[in-house]
C-alpha cells in the first residue's frame, strides 16, 4: 500500500535491530488470530506504540496486521506472542479507517476528519504538506506511524474514496 515511498530510513536504534536476521517463513508470516499477512515492522515500530513494559519486546521478527476487524497489531514471527489495539499508546488507522479523530499521517499530523472535511484544494495542500516533509527528512515514519512506513499510500486511498463518494 505505502511501499515504494522514499522516506530515509531513520536513525532509531540500528545498532540495536541489525542483530535481527530472522526471516519470517511463509506462515509465520500470517496474523495468528486473523490469518492474513503480515507487513514486517522493525523492532522500533513495536517499542514506539505499546503502552507496556518494552521488557518483552525481543529480538524477534514482528508483523503489523493492517486487517481492519482484527483486533491484533503486531505479532511475532515465532507466533508467541501478539499485541492488540488495547495494548497500543495510539490508535491506529487501520483498523479505525472511518474514525475523524484517528491519525492517518502520523508524522504531520492529518486526522481522517481533517481529510474528510477539507475541500478538494485543501487535500491537494495536506497532500503536499506530507511530500514537503518527507523531501526534507522531517518524517519519522518507523516511530510515529503503526505500520511503521510513509503514510502517503494510506492518505491518497483515502482522498480517492471520499472523492469517490461524493
Ligand atoms: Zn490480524
């Protein structure tokens, strides 16, 4: 959805995830409650949204479930263990896509409300607010956004369905 965005890769702790070399098998790959994909998220993602103790948070492969109705966020590649909505210090779009408080650009700070209610100009300039801020490395996707990449892909879905239904 967000692949292909150009958002550098920030300074987090690479020292710290370059140990992770744990490629995740096909099936591993799948949500444990859900059973759909997975999209693999560095360590970091993880660590910036539980709103528990980072003690349990190890040096194992995490997924992040994009499945709307599921209510696990990020589970392990070894399936031990899993993360729900309830244990995350924000809410996450994905699985709120129609809430106008909730973030869709976590970075530069675009509601789904502020979308949804600005006139077609002003989504052009909420659009090119975020490409600003990624052209000039302000962006901190692997920290602020639960998926851990660009929300750029999440934003201009969005744009396309509420022009569409109009
Ligand atoms: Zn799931």
């Amino acid at each position: 959805m967000a692949d292909g965005c150009c958002c550098p890769p920030t300074a987090g702790n690479e020292v710290c995830e370059s140990s992770v070399q744990i490629a995740p098998s096909r099936v591993a790959a799948l949500c444990p409650h859900c059973g759909r994909r997975g999209k693999p998220v560095e360590g970091q993602t993880v660590k910036a949204f539980l709103a528990e103790s980072l003690r349990q948070v190890r040096r194992v492969e995490y997924l992040f479930c994009k499945t709307q109705t599921c209510p696990v966020v990020y589970f392990s590649a070894d399936h031990v263990q899993s993360f729900t909505i309830a244990q995350m210090r924000e809410r996450v779009f994905q699985k709120e896509p129609e809430a106008d408080e909730v973030f869709v650009c976590y970075c530069f700070r675009h509601t789904v409300g502020d979308i949804r209610s600005a006139t077609a100009d002003a989504r052009v300039k909420i659009v090119d607010d975020i490409n600003t801020g990624i052209k000039v490395e302000q962006c901190a996707c692997d920290l602020r956004n639960p998926q851990g990449s660009c929300c750029l892909g999440n934003v201009n879905t969005l744009i396309r369905q509420l022009s569409n239904a109009v």
